[in-house]
C-alpha cells in the first residue's frame, strides 16, 4: 500500500500517457528502501524541440547534457545527437536515463526503442 512508502524509498512505476500532458501510473513497485539517484524514463515521444529536447509522458528532457555518443539505436549502438532526432518523432518509443542532482534530473543517455 502507499502507506508503506517512505521518502528516499527506490521506486519503479510504471505508467500510460493520460489525459493532455499527464501520466497515469498503472503499476508501483518498491525496489528498496535505499535511495537511488538514477532515473530511467521510458515513453513515446510526445513533441520534439529541434535537437535539444523531447517531451516524454508529459516531461521535458533537456538532452543539452547528453554526449554525442550517448545517443543510442535500436541495437544499442551510438548513433549521435543528429541522426537520433532524425529518427524520434512524436508516437516514437524512446529510454531517457538521467542522474538527480538535487532534485532535479541530468539526462545522460538517450536510447530508441522498440
């Protein structure tokens, strides 16, 4: 139950896109009860601003912190900023994985899926 979650508690949720600009989370899963700074974003592509940001499930990821070579194909393969953009258009599946820093994520890889 919720009430069993703490501050700090490593989760996985999963989710749908909602309504608008919203996520409905359909699955919770405590991994443990030790924190953890990696975030793993997993959804379509929503909107796409030039070669700096998508929108996934209602998040913008800024990807200006991702490396060129951080930016990887279906076959896990690094495949650079440009031709990921290319290739992520709205409805496209993609895997954003970031590290919080205060709160706040710093995206580090950008992955297509399938």
């Amino acid at each position: 139950s919720l009430a069993g979650l703490s501050v700090g508690n490593h989760l996985r949720i999963k989710a749908r896109p909602g309504l608008g600009n919203s996520a409905l989370a359909i699955e919770l899963e405590r991994r443990s009860t030790s924190p953890d700074s990696r975030l793993i974003l997993e959804g379509p592509v929503q909107a796409v601003s030039a070669t700096t940001s998508l929108t996934i499930l209602g998040l913008t990821v800024n990807t200006s912190t991702v490396s060129d070579n951080e930016f990887k194909n279906l076959d896990d393969t690094p495949m650079g900023r440009t031709a990921f953009y290319a290739a992520a258009g709205v409805g496209t599946l993609v895997k954003a994985r970031a590290d919080l820093s205060g709160g706040t994520p710093v995206w580090n890889q950008m992955e297509l899926e399938d």
